[in-house]
C-alpha cells in the first residue's frame, strides 16, 4: 500500500512499516492510523491494532528524549498515581523508520485542541477541570529523588546539579536572557537588567529547603486529556515527558497558571487552590515564584523569537508581559502568603 504523511516531521510511512513495529513489541495486526489533534512538533500518530489503541512517537529532537521519557514514565507509573503512559516501549534501532520510535498507550478522554468539545463545557465544567489540573500536577510530584537533578541518558543517572537547584534555575535564566538578547528590538538591555534585579530579590528564597521531585517544566492543557466520570472531571493522561527533572515542584505552576490567568482568572485560582490544598506554599514562595515564572516566560519568549511566530503586541516589552502575569496572579489571590 501506498505511504501515508501523517505529519511533516514523520514524513511517509506505510502500512507495513507500522505493522513491523506493532510485531517488534507483539502488539498485533495493523488496523489504521490517524495523525494527532494536538502537538507543535508532529512527532506522534494515533494507531490501532485489533489489540488497543497506541500512540507511535518517533524521530526524536535528541537522542536522549525518548529514554528521559520512558525513565520517568516507568518511575511515574510505579510510584504515583498521576496517569502517565505506560507501558513505554522503546525502539532505539532505526531500521524501520530511519529513526528510534516509542510506542505506548493512547490515555482516555478529551483533548483541549477539540473545540467542539471545549463548546460543551459549563463555566463550572471549566472550574472543575482547572482543579483537576491543580490535583494531578500535586500527584505528579509524588515522585520524589534525593537530590535535584536531571537524567543522563547516557550513563541512565540522575546526576545532581553541582552547584544545587537554585543556582542551575540562575544559569538557566541567565542562558535565556543572552539569547533574548539577540533579537532586538523585541529584548533590551532594560529589560535583562530589570530582570537580573528580580533574581537578585528572590535568590535567597530559592535555596529555601525543599524535597526534590519530578517537575515536568511543560505541564499545561495540551499535553493531557480530561475524562468525566461518575465522580466528576479527572485528568485522563499527562504525557510529552521529554523535560522532566528533578526539582521544585512550586516551579510546575508557572506555566498553566500563566495560561489560566489570563484566560479567566477564576481557572487560575481554582488551579492553584488545588494544588497549593495538598502542598502548600513553603517560606519564601512569594519571592520565588517570581522567577520560576521568569524562567517559563523566557523559555517560551525565545522559542517564539527563534521561531519568528511573535504573537505579542507590537511595543511589549518582556518585562511588561511578566509584570502583568504577576499583577493579575496576585490580584486573583494565587500567590499566597509565604508557609
């Protein structure tokens, strides 16, 4: 049978070549496939077997993503409850695709890229979800490590941050502000100093004592599906695990309470009143949150400006777009007070 282009990043792929994969892991008989709704890089595709529903992911942005994600997968299926795609099954080998793939379970529920069913949903269906979102973000960070760190997958270690989290959050901002920095006019020197006096407030507060755990750095709506059942809304799966480490918790909230605030500042609260319910804020979370919202807003404003897709106004400033986020997250009454 004719190749089938289900993504541009996948390119052509045939029957037979799914079928070859779905029989490496003895997954069963190729029945169809279908692109995915959702996904900015077209790595995945849905396929079916007559024995389940899977997800393909393949041709990786680096070679160690698809083994950081089935390291964290098998570590969040075994010692949480947050529903994460497991079995992860990893072909590192190249022979049927020309590049290493994955094959896991597809997870149950809605996707957020459905508009027709984000139509149906009540302003309480909405609230509801947010804290769903707020719980299973809390479940995901059940998944504890003795110290901060991030997966080699070249040695399969955790290797810990030499100079500790906070400083690696540091050099992580100062990385992106360099960056930032050679796309004028949309990054100034204004901005990077203003920036720089925001970390310099709340360094402190970063090496405030804390319990490592798994920190996705990339959880928000497009990368879980929602699932009602009798007992209310739920959060069906959470995947894209490429980003993972091993840091502070508080760190995960930037990104989906960035995106619920200015949505309706309502989803923002009910996001982080679940969360924060089942761990609270530690001391200095006031001082911290700041930049571990710096960190996710520069994460996303060099990817726009790498990618020439600048979606903000003509004239903003990066710090007027995170002065804002923090003034509406406060005002909304999602910073607490320091624990």
């Amino acid at each position: 049978m004719d190749a089938t282009v289900y993504s541009q990043r996948l390119g052509p792929i045939t029957p037979a070549q799914l079928q070859a994969a779905l029989s490496r892991f003895g997954l069963g008989a190729f029945v169809r496939a279908a692109p995915t709704s959702g996904g900015l890089f077209g790595q995945n595709l849905f396929l079916t077997s007559d024995q389940g529903e899977f997800v393909l992911r393949g041709k990786p942005h680096y070679p160690w993503q698809l083994p950081t994600e089935r390291f964290f997968a098998e570590l969040l299926h075994e010692r949480t409850v947050a529903p994460t795609p497991w079995p992860y099954l990893l072909d590192p080998s190249d022979d049927i695709f020309g590049w290493p793939y994955a094959l896991m379970p597809r997870m149950p529920g809605f996707h957020f890229s459905d508009d027709a069913w984000r139509a149906t949903l009540s302003e309480d269906d909405r609230l509801l979800i947010a804290a769903a979102l707020g719980g299973t973000l809390a479940d995901l960070h059940a998944l504890t490590w003795p110290a901060a760190g991030s997966f080699n997958a070249d040695t399969a270690e955790v290797e810990p941050y030499p100079a500790g989290y906070g400083a690696w959050v540091i050099a992580r901002i100062e990385e992106l502000l360099a960056e930032a920095l050679t796309y004028p006019p949309h990054t100034t020197q204004a901005d990077v100093d203003w920036a720089r006096a925001l970390t310099a407030d709340g360094r402190d507060a970063l090496d405030a004592p804390f319990q490592p755990c798994a920190v996705m750095e990339d959880y928000h709506t497009g990368n879980v599906t929602i699932v009602r059942d009798l007992e209310g809304w739920r959060v069906g799966g959470v995947f894209d695990l490429m980003t993972l480490n091993f840091g502070d918790g508080e760190a995960d909230l930037a990104r989906q309470g960035r995106m619920y605030v200015y949505e309706q500042p309502e989803l923002a609260r009910a996001f982080f009143g679940a969360y924060l319910a089942r761990r609270p804020p530690r001391v200095g979370f006031q001082r911290r949150f700041p930049l571990y919202l710096l960190r996710d807003a520069l994460i996303i404003w060099v990817f726009c400006l790498r990618r020439d897709d600048i979606w903000w106004p003509d004239g903003m400033t990066l710090r007027a777009w995170i002065e804002d986020t923090l003034a509406r997250l406060a005002a909304s009454g999602c910073l607490p007070a320091d624990g």
